[in-house]
C-alpha cells in the first residue's frame, strides 16, 4: 500500500512504503485444541485470583458448607480449594475437564441460571496453564478418584480415599507460559488480590464457613453464620462493628434489596469493599455503583468509599449473566428503578443516624471556651427541663446553644451537637417534598405580595417555569410586562410560619423570607432536562438559603421547636446535600477520654 504524501523529503520520486500488517489472505481453518485452549484461558485465567474465584464458585454451586483454600507462592506454585460439595462421580471426572461440559444448565437456557458458573471453562482453562488433579467423591465410603491432568492430558486416573466433596490442586500455574508468568505481581500482591477476592464471595456466601490459608498461616476465617452483618465484622475486622447500618428491605420491580453498609466514619480509598450481590453473585454493575456513590456525596471526602455488601434477590430471567468473560459484571433489566430504590434506601439508612465523634478530646482549659459558649437564660438550670419526645430521634434533653451555631442536648446514649442550619434545611426540604407530591395544593398566601421583576432575557423562562412552580405551591400571576406577582407559596416551616408548619406569628420564624424570590430566579436559566430534576434542584436550593443562619442565638422555646421539628423528619441526620447535621459523642467515649 503506498501513501504518495508520506514519501520522505528530498525524494518525492520514491513514495515510502508501509506494511500495515501480515499477509491475511491465507486460508480459513480451525485452530489447533491445545491453542484454542490456551485462549480460553487467557479469557478465563488472568492471574492466581481467577483461579481461586472459578474454584469457590463450584465448590459453592457443589453446595459446600465448608470450604478451605490453600495458597503457596502467592499462587503461583500451588491453589488448593477443598469443599465438602455434593462431589462428582467417578465417570464424570474427565468429562468436566472438557470445554464446556457442565452440570449446571439442564434445560440449556441461559434464562434461568441460579448457579455461580455456566459455562463449562473452568477446569479446562486451568488445565490449559497449570498442572491440575481433581480428587472426588459423592459418598462418605472413604472412597473417590484421582484425575491428574498436565497440558491438558491425563497422567493420572485413580482411586483414592477421599470423603464426600472435592479436592482441586492447582500447581505450577503459568510455568509454561514465560510471559504471563512474568508480568505475574509480587507474591504479596497476589496474596491480597485472592483476599480481596475470598471477602468478597464470604459476605456473598454468609452460610458457608471460609477458611484461607496462606503458607499454611490461617489468614481469613468465617463461621457461616449466616448473618450479613457478623460476615462482614467476620471479614473486616471488629472495629468496624459500631458503624454498621442494615438496610430496611425494599421490593421493587420485581427485585428485593437489602444489605448492610458502613456510616461515613468508616471509609476506604477504593471501592474493593463495596460488594454487590446480585442473587448469591458478586458482581460490579457501574450504574448500580453510581447510585451508591450518590447516596454517601457530601459524607465523604473525595477519592474516599464505603464499606458495603447490597444484595439484590429477582427472578433469573430478569438478569443477564453472560455479559462478562469473568462473569464480574451483569445486566438488570429494571437497573434504573433499581438504582433510585437502592439510593432512597441509603440515603434514608443514612440520614437517621448521627454522625459519631472520633477525634480525640482535649482536656484542661481547652474544654472551657466551649461551655462558656452556651447561650442561655437566667435560672435556665433552676427547673427540670422537659425531655423532647419525637418519633425519629431518641428522647432528648436541651442543654443550649454553642457559639451560636449549634444545638446541645443530652440523650440516654451520650451527648449530640446539632447544627442548627442544616437541621432547618432538613425542615424545610422535607416539607417541600411532601408539597411537591401534593402537586403544591399545601401552600399558603403571603400577607403582601411580593414583587418579581425580570430582565428580558429571563421573562419568557420564567413563563415557561410557571406551572412547575405552581406544581411546588407557588402562584405566580402576571401583573403586566416583565413583572409578576408571588400570591402564594408552599410552607416554609420556620420561614413564612412557624416551626410546626403554622402561621401563628410566633418567635420559630426564624428564616430568610427575603431568599425566596432570588432562589426561584436563580435556576431559571438552567437547562430544561427533566421537569423533576428541576424541582429537586429547586427545592434543595430553597432550602438551603432560606433556612437559619449560623451564628444567629436563639431562644429556648425557637431551639425546643427546632429539635422537635427535625424529629419529625424521616432523615433527620444529614441535610438535603448530604452533609451531616447531627454528631453523636457517646457514652463509651467519654468513659474512654474520662477513663472512668
């Protein structure tokens, strides 16, 4: 092929010829087995992990309730996964080291898998790379059968004791393959890949004893509980315990989701220990993810994850398996309505837990500016202070005001600082929302109207927005030109009416009226996309602007009303960005900071 204006200068006579490849016009044939299974493999095997993974799978698909793995060399030298499975018979061993020879399609439709594996690749791809030898038996006669395979062969094929389940010995993986196995990682590194693999299918697999063993060091067990929560304290480490948080199960779109994650104070740098479980699989479908992520934005620092295990239970046919060469990934039919469902399950698990203290106290006059900085009334100490009773958070006691800024009460469990402008956001929003799916018929008519004056430029937007407005509880009408007239709008607790959501002129009007008009035009100018997206841009903005400031003192019936009106909310620990509002210092750690 020549390219006349790649002919090198100086010699334009001569154009440069280029080889873009080797000659392809060879006839068609069909690749020798061995080579065919070395691809399979390059798909299936991509290091000592893969292996591990495909292993635990059959042995969990087998029905194992105790599975042990062994590793040496990081893998590379020796894989040993031992289960006490239903086994496989005698006959059959040969046959499940032939590609795509399986047990777990018996009605060949991919439509209804319930197994971890399909496909038939497993042992055949591992014998493709590695030295392997299946010991099995489907009785407890003390009797089963050895099969030895190398590069693909049978060496082996022998009696051998063996109670009920299945011995896989994988060794000398790679060691004919000099280019994978040098770009194979430090035996370190594979050690923790095939970790973070085992946590994954234990907290996947919550009934099933697991047992790693790394040069014979006992480095990850479970008890087979059963419980989400125990396997992830199981897999993670005791100090979490604290900040686990169940999910309240949910059905939707056919599916039923549930798990358990970790409060904002327990964080990670990846998302390894975010684990999906899509009927008994460990999956990382991306757009289920995201909805995750959302769910803890404003809790969490950037770059910054959190532990959690979220399983999905559906019908088989609603779920495509097979999108995945590892079988890492799958396909929801309904992924979108069961993303929203999983994030309003979080954000809702999330927002009814106070944030726990975990810097360190400080002792000595560094404690004193605080307590100086609660803004009370006279004689505020000569009477018992009534407990605040609400329905979603716990009996508590008002202590006062912190710089202004916070709230401090008293409760069984400890001491809680609130922030009073995130706690007024969350007043506001919620309200707003309940108005919002009224169609806006909760709205009340200001004392004067209030005058709104557009530019050009943003007049025929503004038009365009009104019945969205009217759909939140605004009524706007026109009043000649640019100008419009704001009769009505959706209660504001606390704004245009009292904390309670009554417009009885009492001192809870304690918001900025006066951000309202600027609020509603600030988003105008933004794009259409969806109506609803729109609203609930609006909404978290009015919220925002129009709650208390920091820095404003309050007096003690405006902070009662305050606290009683958040325990009115559904979330009543972080705002409608996500941030959290309301932080918890326990009983245990002032035992800890006092050592009493």
């Amino acid at each position: 092929m020549e390219f006349d204006w790649l002919a090198p200068a100086g010699n334009s006579e001569q154009p440069l010829e280029l080889s873009i490849g080797p000659d392809l016009s060879g006839p068609i044939r069909l690749l020798p087995e061995r080579t065919a299974a070395q691809i399979a493999a390059g798909e299936v095997i991509a290091r000592p992990a893969s292996v591990v993974k495909e292993l635990v799978e059959n042995a969990l698909d087998a029905g194992a309730q105790h599975i042990r793995v062994d590793i040496q060399d990081g893998g590379l030298g020796l894989i040993r996964v031992n289960d006490d499975g239903i086994g496989i018979e005698a006959r059959d061993l040969w046959l499940a080291c032939q590609r795509h020879a399986t047990s777990k399609l018996p009605h060949d439709d991919l439509r209804r898998v319930r197994t971890l594996g399909f496909r038939g690749e497993a042992l055949p791809s591992i014998a493709a790379v590695a030295d392997l030898t299946l010991t099995s038996a489907t009785d407890d006669h003390g009797i089963g059968r050895r099969l030895t395979l190398r590069q693909g062969r049978t060496v082996v094929d022998e009696p051998a004791p063996r109670g009920q389940g299945t011995t896989v010995t994988v060794q000398r993986l790679f060691e004919r393959l000099p280019a994978r196995l040098a770009a194979a990682a430090r035996t370190q590194t594979e050690n923790a890949q095939i970790g973070q693999l085992l946590r994954r299918l234990a907290v996947a697999a919550t009934s099933v004893r697991l047992a790693l063993y790394i040069e014979e060091r006992l480095a990850l067990q479970t008890s087979g509980s059963g419980d989400l929560t125990t396997a992830m304290i199981e897999v993670y480490g005791e100090a979490i315990a604290s900040s686990m948080i169940p999910l309240e199960s949910r059905e939707i779109a056919g599916a039923h989701i549930g798990g358990v994650v970790s409060g904002p104070e327990v964080n990670r740098p990846g998302r390894a220990q975010v684990v999906m479980i899509v009927n008994g699989r460990a999956v990382q479908p991306r757009g289920l993810q995201a909805s995750i992520e959302s769910a803890y934005r404003g809790l969490l620092p950037r770059g910054r994850h959190p532990l959690a295990t979220l399983v999905i239970e559906t019908a088989p046919d609603l779920v495509d398996i097979n999108i995945h060469p590892a079988k890492l990934d799958v396909r929801l039919r309904e992924e979108r309505a069961l993303g929203t469902a999983l994030g309003e399950a979080l954000r809702d698990a999330l927002g009814r837990r106070p944030l726990p203290l975990r810097e360190p106290l400080e002792f000595g006059r560094a404690l004193v500016d605080p307590i100086s900085a609660l803004h009370e009334e006279p004689d505020v100490w000569d009477a018992p202070e009534r407990p605040i009773i609400t329905p979603y958070l716990p009996p508590l006691t008002l202590i006062g005001q912190v710089h202004n800024r916070l709230l401090l009460l008293e409760g069984e469990r400890g001491l809680y600082l609130l922030d009073q402008h995130r706690a007024h956001e969350r007043i506001i929003y919620e309200r707003l929302r309940r108005n919002r799916a009224a169609h806006g018929e909760e709205h009340h008519a200001l004392p004067e109207p209030l005058l709104i004056e557009l530019r050009p430029a943003l007049a025929h937007r503004f038009a365009r927005r009104l019945d969205e407005f009217a759909a939140l509880g605004f009524q706007c009408e026109e009043f000649g030109g640019r100008t419009y007239l704001l009769r009505a709008a959706p209660i504001l607790p606390g704004v245009f009416h009292s904390l309670d959501g009554s417009s009885n002129g009492s001192t809870d009007t304690i918001g900025e009226a006066d951000e309202v008009v600027s609020t509603m035009l600030s988003l105008i100018g933004e794009d259409d996309g969806e109506a609803e997206d729109w609203q609930e841009r609006l909404l978290v903005q009015l919220s925002c602007r129009t709650a208390l400031r920091r820095g404003r003192a309050l007096n003690r019936p405006t902070m009662r009303a305050l606290v009683e009106a958040l325990g009115q909310t559904a979330t009543p620990a972080v705002c409608p960005h996500g941030s959290p509002l309301l932080m918890h210092l326990s009983e245990a750690t002032l035992e800890r900071q006092f050592d009493w």
